[in-house]
C-alpha cells in the first residue's frame, strides 16, 4: 500500500512545534511524518514524545525518526554530543517511543570526498560503528537506515557499506536529489538501493550542461528533468510498502560540477564511466534553470512544499498501483 510521506526538513524555516508539523501534514493526507533532525522534533524528553506520538495517532501519521552523521572523521560530524555510538544509543527508545522501525543517519557530505583517504575511509570508520552498536540496535527491535546525503556516498558505495556492515540491520534511506551532487543519475542509485530501501526522501531535480562541466539544482516537484515521474513508478514497484516521502527544498543558486578540471575526478577515481555516462546523458538533455531568490523564505518554503504536494497527489491519483 503506497504510503505518503513528509520529511519534516522541507520546513525547517517555518519555526514551527511538532505538533504543528503534523498538523500541516495532515491536511496534505500524509501518512508518514519523517523528522530527520531532533531539532525538527523538539527534542528527546520522553514525555514530550509521547505527546507527539499521541498526536500524530490522532492524526493518522506514522512517525519515522533521524538523526546526523554517525561518522567520527567526518567533517560534520558533532562530537560535543559524544561518540557517534553513544548518540546512536540514545536515538533507540526515541525511535520506540514514537513507533519508529528504524533510526535514520547519515556518514557525510561531499567533502568528506576530498579528505585524507576519500569517502573510502569515512565508510570504514562508519561501519566500525555500526558493528559496534549491531547487538543494541537489534535488541531494541529496529533497524538504522543511512542516508545518501549531500553527495558523501555514490549508490554503489552506499550498497558497499549496507553490506559490510550487516543488512540484517542496516538499510537505506534514498534521495532523489542527493544523487545529483555525487555525480549520479537517481535512476541508477534507485536500480542499486531498491532491495535496501527502508524509507525515502524525493525532490525533483534539473542538471543540465555549462562550460566547466554539469548544473544541479533541486526544484519543485515536477520541475525537474530527470523523469521523476518514472522514477516514482519505479520505487513504488520495487519498494512496496514504503514511504514515498517528499522532502522539498529549492535552492536559487545551481551546483557547479566543474568535471572538465583534472583535479574534480580526485574525489571520484573509482566511479564507473557507465555510471557517469547515465548522469551526462541527463544533462545533455537538460536546459538552463533558476528561481529568483525569494524576499519572503519562509512563505516560500511553504508554497514549494504545498507546490509540491499538488503536483505529488495529481500525479500518483492518474496512475494505478497495485499492492
């Protein structure tokens, strides 16, 4: 059954409670509310999330809790809150607390790409700990789900860590935007992850071809080019029962892959020509876009998200899914 979702970071300039994030959900027919940051969530006090829980069954949504990067060498890593397994550890009655069968995390961010040892050595350390908190996650009857975020990991790098560090308990949060900031057509990250999927975040995306090399921008549902409609198609296929969760954000400012430079490809030394042809093949079919910066925010936060929902409930009400 097609489940539809919000990550509540698609709002995350509206200064908004937990229970107003639901509230707007609701009205969306949300199923699924995915708070991927504690801060979105208004912390971790117990009784504060059974309230929420509470809330959101009044509701009708399902919970779905994140965190950050578990990653010690990673450059956004916060080690003011401890190590990364005992902030995993804390994060594991939280997720029982609000019904949520998997804490999702994350290892980096692109530049994680270009220290010492490249992504390579953030998903060892990474996988170091994930074994050593296996028996704890397990215990609590739930799983961590790690994202492809903010460029850090490739799909074939993600499968890599999934496996060496156990499925039996690890999976994958996928986005559809992240992609595109490793270098990466969604479609391929979506034919690598799918047996791993354990949630997802979906934007739509444009890339498209400028002299140093390739654009990227996140958009609206919709707006995009790389057939985001097949591709949800796709997911619901191949990843029955999961949440198909937008999480929207739009930035003015395209991202600039300048891959005709020599030194890009030190961070990329082992992606597959393949792999990257798919990702020039977008491009090459794509045009020029921007949005005019907006003088209201967080008003436009609010219509991309709403934007995005109308397009999202249009599209999925003309097709037929079954299961």
């Amino acid at each position: 059954m097609l489940r539809l979702g919000l990550d509540i970071f698609s709002l995350r300039s509206q200064g908004w409670s937990a229970f107003e994030h639901l509230d707007f959900a609701a009205r969306w027919s949300v199923r699924v509310a995915h708070y991927s940051e504690i801060r979105l969530l208004g912390g971790l006090d117990p009784e504060h999330l059974r309230r929420v829980r509470a809330h959101a069954d009044s509701l009708g949504i399902s919970l779905e809790l994140g965190m950050l990067s578990v990653c010690p060498s990673s450059t956004i890593f916060d080690a003011t809150k401890g190590s990364a397994e005992s902030q995993i550890e804390t994060m594991l009655p939280a997720a029982h607390i609000l019904g949520s069968p998997f804490v999702r995390c994350v290892v980096g961010n692109m530049d994680d790409r270009r220290l010492t040892g490249g992504i390579e050595a953030r998903m060892a350390d990474t996988v170091r700990v994930l074994k050593n908190v296996r028996s704890r996650v397990v215990d609590a009857g739930l799983k961590l789900a790690i994202e492809n975020h903010a460029g850090d990991m490739q799909a074939r790098e993600l499968k890599m860590l999934i496996e060496e560090a156990g499925p039996d308990f690890v999976g994958a949060c996928i986005d559809t935007g992240n992609p595109l900031w490793a270098i990466e057509d969604p479609h391929v990250t979506l034919d690598t992850l799918a047996p791993y999927v354990l949630t997802s975040h979906v934007r739509d995306s444009r890339v498209w071809r400028v002299p140093e090399g390739t654009a990227v921008a996140w958009t609206r549902m919709g707006d995009g080019n790389v057939d985001i409609a097949g591709w949800i198609r796709a997911y619901v296929e191949r990843c029955p029962g999961r949440a198909l969760s937008l999480e929207i954000i739009v930035i003015p400012e395209p991202r600039i892959h300048a891959h005709r430079a020599p030194e890009f490809w030190d961070a990329y030394r082992n992606t597959p020509a393949w792999e990257f042809d798919r990702f020039e093949a977008r491009a090459d079919a794509g045009s020029a876009w921007s949005v005019a910066p907006a003088e209201d925010p967080a008003a436009r936060e609010r219509q991309d998200v709403e934007a995005s929902f109308e397009w999202t409930t249009a599209f999925l009400e003309s097709q037929t899914f079954t299961g």
